[in-house]
C-alpha cells in the first residue's frame, strides 16, 4: 500500500479545488513561483499523482502477517527477533518473566523448548538456524552474563566460554550453525568473535 | 585462529627391564598433569576454534552488531566512522571490504541482517528524526524502505535467509512487539548455491 505524507497530498488539493482557501503564505509563493501550476485544470492530476509518486520515494507501508501478528500478541511483550526461513526466535513474555520463544512460521505455533528456559535466568539476545535445530542465547544468570547453546533434539543445553575472557552481547549463527559471530566487550571495548561449533 | 584440540599422549614405553626410568616418570607425570589441565580448562564448556573478526577499518576501535550471510561468507557489522556508527560488510575469512550503494549515508546504522548469500542487507538508518529498515539489494541497486506508522520506532531487525521474511522490533507507547513481515512480492529469493526457486532468482548470481 502507498502512502504519502498527508500535507503534500493536502498542498496538491488545494492548489487545485480549492483556491479560495490557499492560505496568505502559500499564495504569496505561488505567485513566485510561474513554474507551479496555476489552474486547476493542470493541478487536479497533481493531486492525484502525488501520493503515487511519493511512494517512490518514502516506500511501501508493510503489514504485518495477520495470524502470526495475533500469535505474537498472545505472548506479551516480545523483542530481538532473529529470523531463519521457517523459524522465529526472540524474547518474550508478560509481567516481567521474559523466555525465548522459537515460533514455527509455517504452523505459526510456538515450539516446546525443554531445559532451556529457567526462571532465574534473563535472557537477552537469541539467534537460531535454518533448521531450527540449534539456538545461541546471551543470558544473565546469577549475575553473570552467558553464552549458551541448545540444541533441541538433545534438549541440551551447553555454556560456550568467551576466550579471552569478555562480556557477550549480541549474537548471528549461520544458517547450518556451524558459525557464531559474537559481540564480545573486553576491556571497554567491543569486538566481533567468530566461533566455529562442531 | 586458534584451535584448541585434545591429543591423547603417546604412551610412555618402559625401558628394557620393564620399569620405568626417573626421566620416563617424569615425562609420564608432565604428560598427564599437561592433559589434566586442558581437559580441566574445557570442563562445563565448549572449547572450539575461534578467532576474532579481524581489523574493522582505519580509525575504528569498536565493532558490535554482528550479522552473518547464511552461507557464512559475508560479515556485516557496525563500526565507528568519523564518529557516525556506519555499517561494514565484509569477506570472511579474508576482511576484503565490500562496497554498498546506499548504506555510505543514513548513519547512525543498527542492527543489520543479511540473506544467504549476502545479496540482501537490512539494516536501521536514521532519516532526519526517524529510524527506518531498509534493504538493499547488492545485485540491482534497489533500496527497499519500510516506513512504519509515526507512533511507531523500530528498534532492531531480523531478515530471513531467503529474503522472504522481515521481523521488526517496534515500540508503540512503551510496549515493544516484534512483527513479521511477508516480503515474497518485493525480493527475489536469495537461496543456496544449486537452489532454485519457482521464481526467476538464480542464487548464484546473487551476493557476487
């Protein structure tokens, strides 16, 4: 759907129907300016083309999926989405008590994920693969923060180390899961590591 | 990189009368107190390959952000540009930088997301006093923009492998939700090397 913000739209109109309520300013620009259409002949198609050509510029205004939007209003609050082609990863939850989610698109259901939630534990960023095999989650445990891995056919659960020792944030796994590429602040500073999984 | 693998030790051999000699124990003691270390320093974790990601450019010490291609040949990520967060993509495992079209402007850049073979790259920009997705796509040129609503700020980004799918992080009075977004009448699928889509993308064309 194209949109166009309402005052440009609303500029065109009234430079063509209706004259007589084009405000002191805008008349005073008209007259300086011959290059603008002055009849309302010419400006009734301006009126009309300019949300079709603003769309070029501002771009489409996307929808949501219907069933999966309501699904995901089902689970509260939710946040970092991490997208693989049939799976939906993120936080979520209500009243404070926040878990990672794994959502099949395809049945646009969420799956069980045994042993990796636990109530003490806050997760902050998740990521997942293709196959949705395998789940990478930065969680604060105990006031430390971890980098875990699931792997949901084992439902284990494996802490991996940060080496040399550093504070993990935000996480992408390949599409196999082969890969990790971790935000690790060390120091003050942030660095990406790149860890490869067996 | 550095690689960390266990090997079990050879077998200390006995000399000739079947005992073992004081530097045959020794190189025994050293041998498994060695192993007890390296089997200790991986207890209760993993302990594999790694390495950094490597140099981010002139001038930039930080790097956050990480967002692999699915096939693992690209890294995105963002680092400081004159000050600006700016987005950088690169060639795995040799840091080759790789050129965007649009995304030199905008900054600051967040949360970028890449398809399978990197033709994609969503990312956050800043557009006067709004945050805005985008996509660009590496192989025409194209720059895809996602308005949302004005009571609407998107926050973070997630783009499915095949390009067909975009999951936004909005806030909306306080309240965050993440939407997902079906793309399959905007982009041509980016798949896998050798996957072919009932559409016309020709993955191996992609992402080059």
């Amino acid at each position: 759907m194209a949109i166009a913000p309402p005052g440009l739209a609303r500029w065109a109109r009234r430079l063509g129907a209706h004259r007589r309520d084009t405000p002191p300013l805008l008349k005073r620009t008209l007259k300086s300016a011959p290059f603008l259409p002055r009849r309302p002949l010419l400006a009734r198609p301006l009126a009309v083309l300019a949300p079709l050509l603003l769309s070029g510029c501002t771009g489409t205004l996307p929808v949501p999926m219907g069933g999966l939007d309501r699904r995901l209003e089902a689970i509260g609050s939710s946040h970092a989405p991490a997208l693989s082609d049939r799976w939906l990863a993120l936080i979520g939850g209500r009243g404070g008590r926040e878990q990672v989610v794994l959502v099949d698109l395809e049945r646009q259901m969420p799956v069980p994920l045994p042993g990796l939630n636990r109530p003490d534990a806050q997760p902050l960023a998740v990521a997942v693969d293709a196959s949705g095999e395998r789940l990478a989650v930065v969680r604060q445990l105990e006031g430390r923060t971890e980098l875990v891995l699931y792997r949901r056919s084992l439902m284990a659960l494996e802490p991996v180390a940060m080496e040399p020792p550093g504070v993990p944030r935000r996480i992408s796994l390949r599409a196999d899961g082969r890969e990790l590429a971790v935000e690790v602040s060390r120091g003050g500073v942030w660095q990406v590591d790149l860890i490869q999984l067996p | 990189m550095r690689q960390h693998r266990l090997h079990p030790p050879a077998p200390t051999p006995p000399n000739a009368e079947g005992r073992f000699t004081g530097s045959a124990l020794l190189r025994s003691v050293v041998v498994t107190g060695a192993l007890t270390a390296m089997l200790c320093s991986g207890c209760g974790s993993w302990s594999w390959g790694r390495r950094s990601a490597g140099p981010a450019g002139l001038g930039a010490s930080n790097r956050q952000d990480p967002a692999l291609s699915g096939d693992g040949r690209l890294l995105a990520s963002v680092v400081e540009r004159g000050g600006r967060d700016t987005l950088l993509l690169q060639e795995q495992p040799s840091g080759r930088e790789l050129p965007l079209r649009h995304l030199r402007r905008f900054q600051p850049h967040r949360s970028p997301s890449l398809s399978w073979n990197g033709r994609y790259v969503a990312v956050l920009i800043q557009q006067g006093n709004r945050r805005l997705a985008v996509i660009e796509d590496r192989v025409n040129g194209n720059l895809l923009r996602f308005p949302l609503p004005g009571d609407q700020e998107v926050e973070r980004l997630s783009l499915a492998p095949s390009g067909r799918r975009l999951a936004l992080e909005v806030v909306h009075n306080g309240i965050y939700r993440v939407q997902v977004f079906d793309l399959a009448n905007q982009l041509e699928p980016d798949l896998p090397a050798g996957m072919l889509s009932g559409g016309s993308a020709t993955p191996k064309a992609a992402g080059r």
